[in-house]
C-alpha cells in the first residue's frame, strides 16, 4: 500500500512541478535522421518537450530501485544496480532532460521515500520538556541560516538546502518524532532515504564521535551481564549487543552476536516506557551471555538501561546504588537530573508496581 501510494506521489508532484517550472531547453534539438530520428519524432507525438523538471523518470527509478532492492538477493544486487544506473544515463541522452532534472528527480524521490517509509513508521510524542526545546531551536537555527544563505548566494550555495533539509528533520526529531527521523529498524538497519537526506547530520555526529571517542574506547564491566561503552569499534567479548543508537547502523563488529536495536535520539533523557521496553529488551538478549549496551560514546543512553536493568535484576536496591554501580564502573557516564527524574518514574510505575503485583501473587 506505502509503494502504491510513493508511486502516485510521485506522478502528482511531478506534474505539479511542470506546470509550476515548464523549462525548456534555450536551443534548438540537434537533428536526427535515420531509425533514431523516427524513434525521437515518434516520442515528441506524446511527450513534448517542456515537462523537463524534476523528472518523472528519475523519481520511479529510485522508488522502484528501493522495492527491488529489499527483495533481491546480496549476490544478484549488482545486476540491479547496473540496470538502475543505465536507465539514470539514458535520460541525459535525450532532448528532453538535462543535468538539473536528474538531481531534482532524484530529491523529489528521496523526500517521497522518506516522508512514506515502509519498513518503520513515524511517531510523535511532545515531551515539552526544556532540553527538547533546546535542541529542536539549536537545529532549527541551523537548518534556517542554511536555506537563507542558499537563496541569497544561489549557484553552487543550492548545495545548501541538503543540510537545511537535514536539519529541519532533526529539529522534528527532538520536538517530538524523537529517533523515528533515523528510520532504523530492530535489525540495525537505516533506510537508504534516511542514510542519504540526513548524510549532513550524520557526518557531523561521526565527527564529534571520533573527537570524543579517545575517551570512552575501552569498555567498562559492570557486572557478569553487563558491559557498558561506545559504539564499538573493535570485536566484542560478549554474546549479545543491545544498541541504543539512532544515528548508525549495525556494524560488523555485532553481526555474529544476539543483536537488538532500540533507537534513542541523543543528548534527550529515555522515557519512562523507553526504559521499560529496555528492561525487557535486556531479560530476553542475556539469556544468551553477557550483554554489550552501547550508545554513541556510552555516556548516557546505554548507562540509563544498564541502572534500570540492575535495580530490575535485583543487583541494586534502588536507582541510587545503582547509579553509583555504574559511574564506579564507568566514570564519565552522564546521568543528568533530568535522566534519574526518568530513572525514578520508571522506578515508581513500573518497578514497585511490578513488584508489588508479584507480591500479592505470592
């Protein structure tokens, strides 16, 4: 239903572009004799050439390379891939499409994607809280100097809309969409469109994850179940990962292990229903072994399940001794007022109630 829906988008926003933007070509097409001269008249009987911009061509071929991808096997991707890139040269070869239309397809595409994603789904869920407020303005500033420079400077400043783009969505992620803006699945997987219209974003997250990484690159042991750091960058001694990551996808280094996606937008503090599912999370990944948690530089998302987990698995009375068990294992975790406020909700709806229902079973 989503790829019906992506395929008439695309055919109403392309029309609505033509008749918004009818460009054409400011010389004359170059003469053609012969059978291709018939094939270039014969296309003119039903195709003129002013419906240039974005092209409709473009944006099904990438909606449509999206759906056979996720339905061809790895070994036979190449074939697809080279099919999908002769078609993308044979728009240039003709009269009808120039340079521009090939990029402004391929946007249009990518924002259709994008805003009807198919594997995961979007999800709105006000906090209202200050640090929501904080962040969402920080990138709404952004993405606003980046679209007025980009129309003001014009020419190659266009480029800048990609990061204005990309910002604009972040700035939704923490007012609300939260970690739904990443599109990443259980499996660790980030959709194409989102790996692509957020590449700004994610490039400058990459960027301040290698800066502080030199800090935060050994693991630290928490207990027998638990081992807490960044996103890892070597091989794991443990038999499952649970990754609080939104911004990445699954490396290598987790691919033969139990493995559990549970994306949080970062520098928020997790819910306390987002601690909940965690702690359910975490009983199902350690009865395979011990269990990695990793956030970005596992400084604060991975360390809130790691104190949720070990009040919940009895080895802390309360969120308190267990904070205190995970900065003496990890010191330079960040667990701000605003994450044990969350730590103690969860602590009082879930937990106590939780025990006290087992109680009353008894």
């Amino acid at each position: 239903m989503i790829h019906g829906l992506r395929l008439i988008t695309a055919s109403i926003v392309a029309c609505i572009g033509f008749l918004l933007f009818p460009l054409k070509f400011s010389f004359p097409r170059p003469s053609t004799d012969g059978l291709f001269g018939w094939m270039f008249d014969s296309l003119e009987l039903f195709d003129l050439p002013f419906n240039q911009a974005p092209s409709l061509h473009i944006i099904l071929l990438w909606i449509l390379w999206l759906r056979f991808r996720a339905h061809t096997p790895t070994k036979w991707r190449w074939l697809l891939h080279s099919w999908s890139i002769l078609i993308l040269l044979s728009v240039l070869t003709t009269w009808q499409h120039h340079f521009i239309d090939v990029v402004t397809g391929f946007a249009v595409g990518l924002l259709i994607s994008y805003l009807l994603p198919i594997q995961t789904h979007w999800q709105w869920h006000y906090t209202g809280s200050p640090r929501s407020f904080k962040m969402s303005k920080n990138y709404g500033i952004g993405s606003l100097v980046c679209f007025i420079l980009a129309f003001i400077f014009q020419g190659f400043a266009w480029l800048l809309l990609w990061p204005a783009i990309a910002l604009f969505f972040i700035t939704l992620g923490y007012l609300g969409a939260g970690a739904s803006v990443f599109q990443k699945t259980p499996e660790g997987n980030i959709s194409p469109s989102a790996a692509i219209l957020l590449l700004p974003y994610r490039l400058i997250a990459w960027g301040t994850y290698h800066y502080f990484a030199k800090h935060c690159a050994q693991p630290s042991i928490v207990n027998k179940h638990i081992v807490l750091g960044g996103r890892p960058l070597y091989a794991l001694q443990t038999q499952a990962v649970l990754d609080m990551t939104c911004e990445w996808p699954r490396n290598s280094y987790s691919k033969e292990l139990k493995y559990c996606s549970q994306p949080q937008i970062d520098l928020l503090p997790l819910s306390a229903e987002d601690i909940e599912k965690s702690v359910h999370t975490m009983d199902a990944l350690v009865k395979h072994g011990a269990v990695y948690i990793h956030c970005k530089l596992g400084y604060s998302r991975s360390a809130t399940v790691a104190v949720a987990w070990l009040v919940h698995h009895g080895d802390a009375k309360n969120t308190e001794e267990a904070v205190a068990l995970v900065e003496q294992a990890r010191p330079q975790v960040i667990l701000n007022a605003a994450t044990i406020q969350q730590l103690n909700n969860w602590y009082a709806d879930y937990h106590l109630s939780r025990v006290n229902n087992e109680y009353i079973d008894e």
